[in-house]
C-alpha cells in the first residue's frame, strides 16, 4: 500500500471532507468548468427524463425490439485495439483512450442504447469495448489465470463479477469504465487531465464509488483495490455485494492512498436515460440486490474439494 501511496501522489491528494468546498468545485478544475460541467449534466438529465414517455411508448408498441451494442473495432473482444496500444506507452502515466461497458447481454433497451450514444457523443477518439458475462470470464481465464481467476469464478452473482472485472480489465489495459447505466455529462477528453494516471469519483457528501473509474495499466492504487477485492473473496467476509467488491472497498482503500478524484455531477451521471425496468427487463429480478438476497454471493468450494479428493 505505500508503494501505491508513493505512486499516487504525484495525481492528487489524500481525500478528507474539509476539500469540499461549498461550491463543491473539483480539486483542479476552473471554477467556469465546474459550473459548465454541473449545467452540462442538468441539461442531460433534463433531456434523458424528457424522453421516459418516449421509451415506455417504443416498449409498448415494440416489447421485442433490442438494440446491439458491440465494440467499435472489429477485434477479439479481450483485447485492445492497436491505435489504442499506440497511445498508451508502456509505463507511460496517460490513461488510454479507451472506454469499457459490461452488461449480462448486448442486445438492450431503447434507454441503454440512448444512454451508450450519450457517451459516444461526449467521448470522441475513445474506442470502445464490451463484455458480456462470458466474455468477461474468458478475459479473467485468459489474462489472470491461478488464484485470481479462481476467486473471480467462486463469485456468482454478476454485478460481483462486472465490480471486479473492470479493475482487472483497468490494470491490464487501461482506460475508462463506466457502468452500463451510466453516461457523461462533459465531454471525456475534458474530463480527464492528459497527464493524469487515474481518477475516481466522489459523491457531494464525500462517499466514493466505482461506477466510473480511469486509470493507466498496471497502475498500483488499482493493484491494491484488486488484493483487497481478492482478500475479501477468499476469507468469504460478508454476502454483501456492496462490502466485497463494491463501493465499500473504495472508501477503504482509497482513505488512505493520494489520489484524483471528481464529483459525480460534474463528471458521470447514472439512471437518466433507464432505470431498472430497462436495464433488466429480459433477466427478471436480476440486480444484486435481489439476487444477494436468495443466493450466496461467493460459492462454497470446501465441498468441491472434497469430492475431488474423493
């Protein structure tokens, strides 16, 4: 961790409630930013709750109609593009111009799909990769293959999976997640700082999340929230999403290594454009929170072991 520390803090500052001003001004943007960001993002949720009537009509007169989302460059999935690899040096601090979504399925809802244009619009020059569920256990398998896949795959409920697939997608190639609900409210190459190695977000009370996370590859603050992840899924310490591999991590790690951050309003909003009708309506009580509640989140393995030995 204080290599991580050591790492970071050339990127921003040890997070403490008192940086909050009233005006809740990002830590090194313009104050004309600031407030053109934050009336950026009301003027999108005030277009995206404009167009819910429009949504539910196209549902109700094409229940069956889904719309693709792919990734913009023809190539194995797990893999980024070459003009991508090109910008992203190795060691170098710049976070790759790449945007990352996953999502149980790649055939969505008018909303998801209106919400992904959002993003292309305000991420020119980004390529963009996504996963769905399969893909992303062939991508952990292929490129973190032991101890980590075998945590990865104990994990069974997919929002788990998805937490911690974006940090390992992040530590090996860089670039910018973002969840599949999730879209942006200034453009991204405004977002982030050319320099900048990584950056986080914060809520205006301070708490972090992990909705949208830019990073560099192999960045070390991104190492040690994947061992705590880890850490969390091997000594099975709560059925939890949220405490294993969620948010809750975040505000663990990140309390105590220097790092760039954002407010949500200025940077990321999520559940404008859909909510989770939309966004789960052909996988019926499929958000974490249900599925938390009816199944174990990490898989028991002591009885596989057994009947190995067996």
């Amino acid at each position: 961790m204080d290599h991580a520390r050591e790492a970071a803090g050339d990127s921003g500052k040890i997070f403490a409630k008192e940086d909050l001003c009233l005006l809740n001004i990002v830590p090194g943007q313009s104050k004309r930013d600031a407030i053109a960001a934050y009336l950026g993002g009301r003027g999108i949720k005030f277009l995206a709750n404009g167009l819910r009537p429009i949504f539910y009509l196209h549902y109700w007169l094409f229940p069956s109609q889904r719309f693709l989302l792919r990734s913009s460059i023809n190539k194995q999935i797990g893999s980024a593009s070459s003009k991508a690899k090109a910008r992203a040096k190795p060691h170098s601090k710049a976070i790759p111009k790449i945007v990352w979504q996953t999502n149980y399925t790649n055939r969505v809802t008018l909303p998801i799909k209106a919400s992904w244009l959002c993003n292309r619009l305000l991420s020119p020059g980004y390529d963009y990769k996504f996963h769905t569920t399969e893909m992303r256990k062939d991508f952990v398998e292929h490129h973190f293959p032991g101890e980590t896949s075998r945590l990865y795959n104990r994990l069974t409920i997919g929002a788990a999976q998805a937490d911690l697939w974006r940090l390992l997608v992040l530590y090996k190639y860089g670039g910018v997640y973002m969840d599949i609900d999730a879209h942006l409210v200034w453009p991204l190459n405004r977002i982030i700082p050319a320099e900048s190695s990584a950056l986080f977000l914060r809520y205006k009370d301070g708490a972090a999340t992990n909705y949208f996370i830019a990073s560099r590859p192999e960045n070390p603050t991104i190492q040690v929230i994947i061992s705590e992840v880890l850490d969390r899924i091997k000594h099975n310490k709560s059925n939890d999403v949220y405490t294993i591999s969620g948010p809750a991590v975040f505000e663990y790690i990140l309390g105590n290594i220097a790092h760039s951050w954002r407010f949500t309003k200025h940077t990321c909003l999520q559940g404008n454009f859909s909510n989770k009708f939309f966004q789960y309506i052909d996988k019926p009580a499929g958000h974490w929170i249900n599925e938390q509640a009816h199944s174990l989140l990490i898989a028991d393995t002591s009885n596989q072991k057994a009947n190995h030995s067996k």
